[in-house]
C-alpha cells in the first residue's frame, strides 16, 4: 500500500512520462491519453470519475497516483458582481482568485504564489510572507473554478486570464510558464495565448528570458512610477531592478517577441499624480511600443497611501493621450470585498458568502 504523502502528483506527469509509468504498471500506452485528457481536458481531479477506464485501472491509479486538487474554501459577490474566492490547497495554505465580469469580458485574475517575497508598499499581498511558489496545475486549477462560477453566476465562459492575483509571477517561472502552456493546450483548456496577461513588478533578467521563450501571452509591467526615486520608496524592487535596466530588457523582450506592452499605473494622491509623472511616463513609453492602464487604487490598513482625486487623474490620463499613447483607466472592482488590485490577503470579511 503506497501512503498518500508518497504518492505521485499525477500532473506534475508530462503525457510521455505517465504513458511510461502506465506500461510499467502494466497497463496499455493508449490508456496515458485517457487519463490526460480527463486531468486536462475535462478538469477532473477525481478518478473515480473517469468513466471510460474500468475499476480495476482506476484503482490502480489510485494506488499510485494522487491529484493535488484546489478547492473553493469560501466565495464572496461584491456589489458590482465581481467574486472573490479562497482557495484551499492540499497543504492547507491559502490563495485568492477573483473574477471580474464587465460587458464585453469575463476575466480571472490569478496568484501564482502562496503570498510574495517582494514588499511593494501598497500592496496588501506585500505585507504577507512568501510561503511557496504554486505549482502549473494549482494556477490552472483556480482559472478552471473561477471559469464555472463565471458559467454558473453570469451563465458566460471566461474571456481573459490575468496573472496579477498574489505573488509575483516571474519568480514562479517555470509553473507559470507551465500553466499557460496548459491553459492554452489543444488538449487542455484551449485558451488563446493572447488572452492570458502576466504582470510582473519588474524582474529584468526574467523579462528578457520571456523574450527568449517568445511567449505569446501579454506582459503587464506594474511600474507606478517613472522616476527611480519614486519607484524605489513604493517597489523595493526597483533598487536592483532600475528603470534603465527594465526599459534595457523590455526592448529585448520586444525584438525577440514583437509583442506590445501595458504598463500598470495606480495614480497614488500627491506621490504620482503631477503632470511631470505623467512627463516622464511618456518619456519611458517611448522605450517599446506600449500602452498605459491607469488603476485606481484602493486603500490597505498597512499603507497610508490615498487615491488620487478623478480631476487629478484625467488630466494625467489627457497628457499621456496628447501624446499619442493609448490610456485606459481602469475603475476598481470588488473594493467592497477587499478583491481589488493589491488588497488580496486572505482575511476574512463580513460580507456575503456566493
Ligand atoms: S504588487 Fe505583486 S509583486 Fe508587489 S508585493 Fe503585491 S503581489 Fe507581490
């Protein structure tokens, strides 16, 4: 009898490699296909609902193999539709996800680590420890739950994947890369690459790897300042990441992919919201074809930080459009629920449960 802590995490398998454990097994190779597909294809994490392989395989697979499945551990609807939910791992730590419905896209935002090891100062997730790097099925999982509450609330699929939930996604490499590869499979959740957007604080030897891999999806960069000064007091990062080195692996990125980029900009009250930020955000977009999303930001009890007042942040948004570049702001969502950007950090509120 295999324990459970010894069995093997079947989607840590690539199809080649299960297909082996199978025939070492005993069983027949084609049976590798099967099992994939129901892991991938159709989500399934139990094998007992693997209704085309008889009892005998599934008990088998059983013996042997475990799926690490993530779990809804509690959902909470704002007042503007969007829901928040923790997700329970196999090891009992927990993560968020949200999801944000809009007319024209049902979107999922994602972690990609149990809590950060970077300490952006206005980010809740930032005041919390890193405890482990996700692995590719723990992120596919939460787009697979967030796309049936879309389908089970909204009665809509997901459109879009955003990697901007807890965790910095570029120090997770490998899973990220992995579930993206996943996500977008013809095998698996058959996802357009340019749907999904990850978004880093700005790791710059890792940026420019993403340009040797020649991803397809979209690179965010959360920037929120173009002055390393300012960069520096919010994003701690910055000090061994400058904007010279970041705009340096940013025109790498884009020879190797050819792929746009979207600069992240929360316009923080009487920090970075002068018309000589916006200056010198026009200055840096200049670096590779770009385009800026201005977030409103939503207050953490850590940070003193305050929004900049609307006035203040059209007359940003109408300097950078003078310029020619392409500026949408972007409304917060799920403030009511502590599901808006930079507020994930698992703490239990009083609102409604879905
Ligand atoms: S903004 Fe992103 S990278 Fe920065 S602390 Fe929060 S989760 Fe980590």
């Amino acid at each position: 009898m295999v324990g459970a802590e010894s069995k093997i995490d079947i989607r840590k398998l690539t199809l080649e490699q299960l297909r082996s454990h199978l025939t070492a097994m005993g069983e027949q190779a084609f049976r590798a296909k099967q099992v994939y597909e129901w892991l991938w294809q159709k989500s399934c994490t139990d094998f007992d609902q693997m209704s085309n392989l008889s009892k005998p395989l599934r008990d088998n697979l059983k013996r042997v193999f475990a799926i690490h499945a993530v779990n809804v551990n509690r959902a909470q609807r704002s007042a503007d539709s969007t829901i928040k939910s923790s997700f329970m791992l196999y090891d009992g730590n927990i993560i968020e996800g949200v999801l944000i419905p809009a007319p024209d896209r049902m979107t999922a935002c994602v972690s990609s680590q149990v809590g950060c090891s970077l300490t952006c100062k206005f980010c809740a997730t930032g005041y919390m420890d890193r405890k482990r790097n996700l692995h590719a099925d723990e992120i596919y999982d939460q787009v697979v739950l967030i796309g049936r509450q879309a389908q089970e609330n909204y009665g809509r699929p997901l459109t879009n994947i955003v990697y901007m939930g807890m965790g910095e996604p570029l120090l997770n490499y490998a899973n990220v890369l992995a579930s993206v590869e996943r996500i977008t499979a013809p095998d698996g959740l058959n996802m357009a690459a340019r749907r999904i957007t990850v978004s880093t604080a700005g790791i710059a030897k890792m940026i420019k790897k993403l340009g040797d891999d020649q991803v397809r999806f979209n690179l965010a960069l959360s920037l929120h300042a173009a002055n390393d000064r300012k960069r520096n007091e919010i994003m701690p990062i910055n000090e061994q990441n400058s904007l010279r080195a970041l705009a340096e692996a940013l025109k790498y990125y884009y020879a190797k992919t050819k792929n746009p980029v979207t600069y992240e900009y929360i316009v923080f009250d009487g920090f970075n919201d002068d018309l000589s930020d916006a200056q010198e955000l026009a200055a840096f977009c200049k670096h590779v074809p770009a385009k800026v999303n201005i977030i409103e930001y939503n207050p953490i009890a850590f940070a003193d930080f305050e929004n900049a007042t609307e006035d203040r942040i059209d007359r940003f948004a109408d300097l950078l459009r003078q310029r020619g570049i392409v500026t949408n702001i972007r409304r917060s969502r799920g403030k009511d629920i502590d599901a808006a950007c930079g507020q994930l950090a698992i703490k239990e509120t009083e609102n409604p449960t879905v």
